[in-house]
C-alpha cells in the first residue's frame, strides 16, 4: 500500500527506492503554503483546486499510482501528499459507454 514519507534535509537521510517527491516545486506541489501552521486548511484549498483540474489528476494518476510520495510536512499533520495518495489509487469506474436509445417502431395506420 502506498504511504507518505516525510522528506528530510538531514545528512544521510536517503529517498525511499522508488518514492516520488510531490513538494513544492514540483509539478504536484501544493501551491497554497502552510500559513501560520494551518497544514489543514492548506490541504482543504487543495483539495479544492484539485476539483477545477482534471488534466492534473488525470496526469497524476499516471505517474503518482502505486507509489510512495514524499512531503516535507510532519508527518502528525495533514499533507497535500495525503490528499494525493487518495486520488491517484482510488479505483475509478470506467465511464458507461453511452446508450443508444431504439428509434420508435414505425407503425402503419391501416385506419378503420
């Protein structure tokens, strides 16, 4: 299963074999910075701003599932990351293919 590492700058700390950043600046960095310590609301403006861009999930599903991603946030507190790991391996149900509706049966009026 994947899980959230917390990314350290630390002498010796090495990235988890296959662990993929998504702090700022990457491409899936969250761009509303932690204010004051709020990580929650920073998640919550994510999470909001993920739901305008469906290209960005559709491009983080490909790249991000079935990986452990890495933040720089504590891991006691919320994280974009989390946010993240939700989205990109949840099972999504393929689109119903469209149904075609039968044209009404032509019927003869032989009248009275």
């Amino acid at each position: 299963m994947p899980r959230r590492v917390q990314q350290r700058r630390i002498k010796g700390w090495r990235k988890p074999a296959g662990a993929v950043s998504v702090a700022r600046p990457s491409r899936w960095g969250n761009p509303f910075p932690v204010e004051h310590g709020d990580h929650a609301t920073a998640v919550a403006r994510f999470e909001d701003y993920l739901r305008n861009h469906p290209a960005l999930i559709a491009a983080a599903r490909e790249a991000l599932r079935g990986k452990d991603l890495m933040c720089f946030c504590p891991l006691t507190e919320p994280c974009h990351a989390d946010v993240w790991l939700r989205v990109v391996n949840e099972i999504v149900p393929p689109a119903p293919e469209p149904q075609t509706t039968a044209s009404p049966a032509t019927t003869k009026d032989n009248g009275p």
